[in-house]
C-alpha cells in the first residue's frame, strides 16, 4: 500500500507541476488545441489527486488490501487516469509539433505569442 501511495504522490505532484509551468502564455491565440489540453491537465491533476488522498485514507484505516468492488473502481479510476495523461500529451503534441508552440530555430521563436504579454 505505501509503495502505491508514493506512486500516486509523484503521479499528483508532477501533475500541478505541469499545470503550473504550462505554455498558455506562447500557446494563446496561437494553437486551438489548447483549450482541450489545459482543460485534460486539469482534470488529470485532480484525478490523481483524489487518488492520493483515497490512498492515504486507506493507509491510515489500516487497510491492506482493496474490498473486490473498490479495487474494481480504483482500476477504472486508475485506467482512467492513465487516458487523460495520454490524451493531454497527445494535444501537448500537436500544439508543440504541428503549431510550433515554444519551439525556437536559430533562436527565433517559430510561432511567436500573439498580443499584449507583458
């Protein structure tokens, strides 16, 4: 149970990590995949999130082991979890290698911000 708890904590941290170091600044107004990919980064850090703290309830009542229903739905949630990683990077992707969002050649932005960034 620890070893699967410390696994969700990476899992959660590095999650509002990359929300919080995101690139909407040079993606705004550059890229339509945006949107989608912030909005699967968030609900990827607040799923894993939950994950840590059912983890953590669990840990401290003491339990060993999932009752059949639970470790049914923990899997779903779990397998869910590993679709909405995949999916944000997928639109991650196509932002940087089709829009050219933060990508330098030469040093020169490709796809530069569009509008006021201060």
């Amino acid at each position: 149970m620890k070893q699967g708890l410390w696994i969700w904590v990476g899992a959660a941290l590095s999650a509002w990590l990359s929300v919080a170091t995101g690139p909407e600044e040079d993606a705004r107004g550059n890229t339509a995949f945006l949107e989608t990919h912030s909005t699967l980064a968030d609900i990827t850090a607040w799923v894993v999130s939950i994950m840590v703290v059912v983890r953590l309830l669990l840990l401290l009542r003491g339990k060993q082991s999932f009752a059949k229903l639970n470790l049914v739905i923990y899997l779903i949630v779990a397998i869910v979890s590993c679709g909405l990683v995949l999916g944000t990077g997928y639109y991650g992707g196509k932002m940087v290698y089709e829009d050219g969002i933060s990508v330098k050649v030469n040093d020169v932005m490709v796809n530069p911000p569009k509008g006021n960034h201060d």
